[in-house]
C-alpha cells in the first residue's frame, strides 16, 4: 500500500496536470498552487482613513521590508526631530544671546556719548538746557544706528518744574517701557537694564523687540533715564530660516532612509521569497522547481544548498512512488489473478456445502469452516482492491438524490440476523420519514454496513443505535455502541489499515482489517468526514456528515459527536415528548434543530433482557407523534416503496471488488 502522505503528493500533482475524471484524494497540499506567484496587495484602499489604517496592519503582518522599512523610518524620525529641537534651541538661544550683547553694547555707547555732551555743558536757562538736551540726544542716536527710537525721561516725575521735560522719538511710545523697568533704571543708577517687547513694523505686523535703558545726569538739573528700543526681527529671521532647513533636511534624510532601507531589503529579501514560492510549490507536487543559483555569497549558498536538498528530496520521492506503484501493482495483480481460481474454488466448496448434510460430520464441519473462510477471503479481496483504487487515485463518485433514512432502514435490516446472532438489539431514530441528499449509495451504505457491524461486535450485547438527522447544509448518521469503548491512544488509530484495538480478542464477523480506513476514504469522497467518541465501559459513538448537496459546505454538523447519553451504559428510550437534542461540543459540533424523537410521556429504561424479549436483533423504528404525521409535506403521503427506483447491487457499475461487503470490521 503506498504511504499516505505519498499519495496526498500524487493528488497535488494531478491537480496541476490539467483536470481529471477520477477524483484524486485532496488533503490541501495543492490548494495554493495558482496563487504561488501572486503577490500579496493591500485589501483596502488607500485613501479611506479606515482603509489606510487597515492596509498599514496588514502590511505589517505580511511584508517583512514594509515592516523593516517603517521601523527604520520612524527610529529615524525621532531621531531627526530630537536632533532638530535640540540644534534649534541652542541656535535660537545663541542668536538672541549674541544680538542681545550687541544692542546693549551699542546702546552702552550711545548712554556714553550723550553723558558726555551733559558733562560739557554748564547752562542752567531752560532755553539753553533744552538745546544742550537735543545735542546729546543727537550724538546718541548717532552711536546707535541700529535702534528703533528712543526716549528720554524725568527719574523724579515728581519734578514739575524741572527745565526739561520728557521727551521720545516717535516709534517709542509712552507706555513701551514698562514701569517695573523704569523703577529699576532708577533704583540703580548706571545700570543697564533690558526688557523684551513686541514692536510694530511699517505693515502692523507684530515683531520681537528689545528695550535697553539706563541713566545720564545733568549737571544744573539732576537724573534722567535715556532708553533706546531695538528690532530682534533679524534674528528671528535667522532662527526662522535655520528651522527651516533643518526641517527639510529632516524630510528628505527620512525619505532616502526609508528609500534605501526598502530597497536593501527588498534586494535582500527578493531571495527570500523564491525559496519560499519554490518550497510551497514543492509542498505542491512540483518537485522539478529549483532556485535560481547566483554569485558566491550567503544567499548564492542558500540556493546550492536548497537545490540539492531539493534534487535528493526528488530522488527518493521518485524512488518511493515507483516502489509504490510496483506495490500497488503487485497487490492488484495478485488480487485480480487470485479472483478466478476463487471464484473456481467457491463453485466448488458451494456444490460441497449444498450436500454437507449427506456427509459424515467431520467431513460436513470442515466443509462449513471452508465456506466460512472462502467467503471471508473473497471480502478480503473485495477490499484490497478497494483500497488499491484509493491509492491510485482511480475513484469515482456516482453521486444523485437519495433518501438518507431508508438507506440505513436497508442496512440495518440487512444485519438483523447477524444481531441475532450476538443477541443485539437494533434501533433506528431518525428526525424525519425522509431525509434526501445527494450521495453514492453504494459508499454510503458500505459506510454504515462497517460501523453497523463493528457495534454489532464490540457491544458486549447491548442495544446499538443508529441516528439520522439533518440541517440546512449536512446529513448525518451516527451509530452508537455500548460496549467496551477505547482509550484516547486507540481512537487516533481506528481508521489505520489492518489495525485492531485488541489483537487478541476474538473474531465473530469476520471483517478484512480495511473496512474502516476504506469508510474514511468514502466519506473524504464526499467532501464529509467521519469521526469518533469513545471512552472505556461507555461504548463508542461514530458520527458519519457529509454535505446534502454537491460542493456544498458543512457549516455544522446536525448530530453532536459526543451522544447526549455519554455517562449511560444502556440504551434509555424516551416515549414521552419532543426532545431537543441540545449540542454536546460548540462550533462545528452544534445541532440547531428541534428534534422529534420519541412519543409517549415517560421514559422507560429496557435491559437487555426485555430488549432480547422484544426481539433481538428487529430494526426498530421510532412511531412518530400525530402531529408530526400532520405536518409531512403531501407529497411524502403518496411517496413510492422503498425499492422503488434502487438500482439493483448486481447491476452497479464496478467490478466484483465494488459489491457491498456483508461483513464489518475489526476496531
């Protein structure tokens, strides 16, 4: 038998050799062949406030140089901008230090030579001291050509009668100076003293300004206070055009930092992510991809070495698929030529058995034991080519409308004498008279003929039950035990080939070893799975789902996986009202219907042996309540006998290795 991730690559490369009738076995590998080349873009768009925030988060997730390349915007961003507040306020502080010095130093200058013209002056008329005032005025306006006016003012406001009165140019008003600052002017004579204010300029616009002051005495007359006001506005056009570049600079240094770093890692990553697209494509079944192999570097490494990883990986899948195709043909060549002397054999053991009666006992005995083997044998065959097919990807699906409830009614009838046998009571609920899907028939019912039979097996002789309901969107079938049950380890292995929870127990039906890898296989087919619940002492619970309608998804499955009667160790059967068979597991383990199961009003427990008593081994089906016969569509009152329209087993499509196999299989 070829190994199972061997026949999972065989199904990705089918899938991108073109399209193919039979259906091969998907299990994902190939889903993103198409999409290997394609890049990945942004869901939204940009101009969105909501869709740029998302196309951001998505990018982030999915693009490494995006990501590298954001990082390295935004540490140098910050990195700029502390720079450039730390570069600007030290600049601003440097050039308001330096015209600060150089308007008092000029105004210093001024104060001088206008203390000078007073010291050389000696008139005490008002007439005279008036002129003598705009002398010196004049000779300190000339030592600041740099000011903006000036003001001239009585220390002792007091003083009305004194023979000069304040006077200012005509750009310095009144009340520029502040008279916190003229009381200090006073206070200290001799002092300079400045203070900061906002001037005007010939378009009203406000400036930064700078008033100086300090004091001259007049000989004749007494303590004056002389202040020159100043422009900061060339300064402030300084500071304003460095801010300026260094913003600019920042700008364009943030841009060709991100610009290079993009473009590094995306040269660097651009090797990346053809090892990546060729591994995916690989993972896909196209195992002649190679990397393309440049330079002597790290990456021009990774390539050869990829390469090679790739060409042995290539080798020994090649290997192992001819030896799995030598397999494969060995054990259907074998099972094909093992068919005609069996069939040979069968006619031969039949005609023997016909006439065991007419034999000794020994003789008759062992004639029975060959045809009880001889029959065992043939399933054995029946199966291994099943299953050949499987490996081979040679299945085909014959799905059409079909009713869910009488197939298992079918079944379950089919193995009435079997439960007989074990003295097992067998019972049918189901959600509805009809319950219609699309599906293989002829799978379907082997499917439920195998876990039928492994209940039958392993129930210890307790009652099994087979539930049938549906959705919106799946049908499912579940047939529960109560019997042994299996650990956690041994539920991971009960689909495995030829494996047996207990090889030492011993066989009453038969059963090839195959039948429940084969019943996964047929429910993968359908796009359903089938799973299990078991715990040891409470019985096991297997739960068939598959779509009603083709390519249709199972959003939820209508039966839980885990019963509702998990704790029980027999079967209680509710007579009474309408139960709503409320979910076990959430998600896909949901069941949104309100089912009509039983009808009486009370719940009556049956042991085995009233079950026995009853009849072991009927198919029981539930009575259904008169309300709910009141509600069928009236179309299912006139509907056709259950045979009607079935395509007989003998003339199904398939060769002798498809018939409906009568015997279940080993757990």
């Amino acid at each position: 038998m070829a190994p199972s991730w061997l026949r999972r690559l065989r199904g990705a490369r089918a899938e991108q050799g073109g399209e193919v009738e039979s259906i091969t076995l998907s299990t994902g590998l190939g889903k993103h062949v198409d999409d290997l080349d394609r890049s990945v873009d942004p869901p939204h768009r940009w101009w969105r406030p909501r869709g740029f925030a998302g196309n951001v988060r998505f990018l982030w997730r999915t693009s490494l140089p995006f990501r590298t390349t954001l990082i390295a915007v935004v540490l140098t961003t910050t990195t700029v901008v502390v720079v450039a507040l730390v570069m600007g306020n030290s600049i601003a502080r440097d050039l308001n230090t330096s015209r600060t010095n150089q308007v008092m130093q000029e105004a210093a200058h001024a104060v001088a030579a206008a203390q000078l013209n007073f010291d050389q002056g000696t008139e005490t008329e008002e007439l005279a001291l008036t002129a003598l005032r705009q002398q010196a005025l004049d000779a300190a306006v000339a030592q600041a050509p740099n000011s903006e006016g000036w003001a001239f003012y009585l220390a002792s406001e007091t003083n009305e009668r004194a023979p000069m009165q304040d006077v200012a140019s005509q750009e310095v008003p009144r009340d520029l100076v502040s008279q916190e600052m003229r009381t200090s002017v006073r206070d200290e004579p001799g002092t300079q003293f400045s203070q900061s204010v906002t001037l005007r300029d010939e378009a009203g616009h406000s400036v930064p300004g700078l008033v100086v002051g300090s004091t001259v005495n007049v000989p004749t007359v007494g303590l004056y206070e002389l202040y020159f006001v100043y422009s900061m506005q060339p300064s402030q056009d300084t500071l304003d055009f460095v801010q300026r570049t260094l913003a600019i600079s920042m700008v364009i240094l943030v841009l060709m930092v991100g610009t290079i770093v993009g473009g590094i890692m995306r040269a660097v990553i651009r090797p990346i992510r053809i090892a990546a697209t060729t591994s995916r494509k690989l993972a896909a079944g196209r195992l002649e991809e190679r990397i393309p192999e440049r330079g002597e570097d790290d990456i021009g490494t990774l390539a050869r070495s990829f390469n090679d990883m790739a060409d042995n990986l290539q080798r020994q899948i090649e290997q192992l698929e001819n030896l799995s195709k030598v397999q494969q043909r060995f054990v259907s060549d074998v099972s094909h030529e093992l068919r005609t002397p069996l069939t040979t054999i069968r006619l031969a053991a039949g005609i023997v058995y016909a006439r065991k009666d007419e034999l000794d006992p020994t003789v008759s005995r062992s004639t029975e034991l060959l045809h009880d083997q001889i029959e065992r044998f043939e399933l054995l065959l029946a199966d291994l080519l099943e299953i050949s097919r499987y490996d081979a990807g040679a299945v085909q699906l014959l799905r059409k409308p079909d009713e869910a409830v009488h197939l298992v009614e079918d079944v379950v009838g089919s193995m009435t004498q079997a439960a007989t046998d074990q003295g097992v009571a067998l019972v049918v609920r189901a959600a509805a008279e009809h319950i219609d899907a699309e599906f293989d028939e002829r799978r379907i019912t082997r499917i439920v003929r195998n876990l039928v039979a492994n209940a039958i097996e392993h129930s210890e002789g307790k009652p099994v039950v087979v539930t049938v309901d549906a959705n919106a969107t799946a049908v499912a079938i579940a047939v529960r035990d109560y019997g042994i049950g299996m650990t956690e380890d041994q539920q991971t292995q009960v689909f495995d080939r030829f494996w047996r929870a207990d090889p030492s127990r011993k066989r009453t039906m038969g059963g090839s070893g195959l039948g429940l890898a084969i019943s996964q296989e047929d429910a993968q087919l359908h796009n359903g799975r089938l799973e299990v619940w078991s715990a040891p002492s409470l019985g096991t619970n297997f739960r068939l789902t598959i779509p009603r309608e083709v390519d249709s998804p199972i959003v939820s499955s209508p039966l839980p996986l885990i019963p509702e009667d998990a704790g029980a160790d027999t079967y209680i059967v509710d007579r009474g009202d309408r139960r709503s068979a409320a979910a076990a597991e959430p998600s896909l383990e949901t069941q949104p219907l309100d089912l009509p199961w039983f009808s009486t009003d009370e719940i009556q427990r049956f042991s085995d042996e009233e079950l026995l008593a009853a009849g072991p081994g009927a198919a029981s089906r539930v009575p259904r309540p008169p309300e709910d016969e009141a509600r069928r569509a009236p179309e299912d009152d006139g509907r056709a006998p259950e045979d009607e329209g079935r395509v007989p087993e003998d003339d199904r499509p398939g060769d002798a290795g498809e018939d409906r196999d009568e015997k279940g299989d080993e757990r």
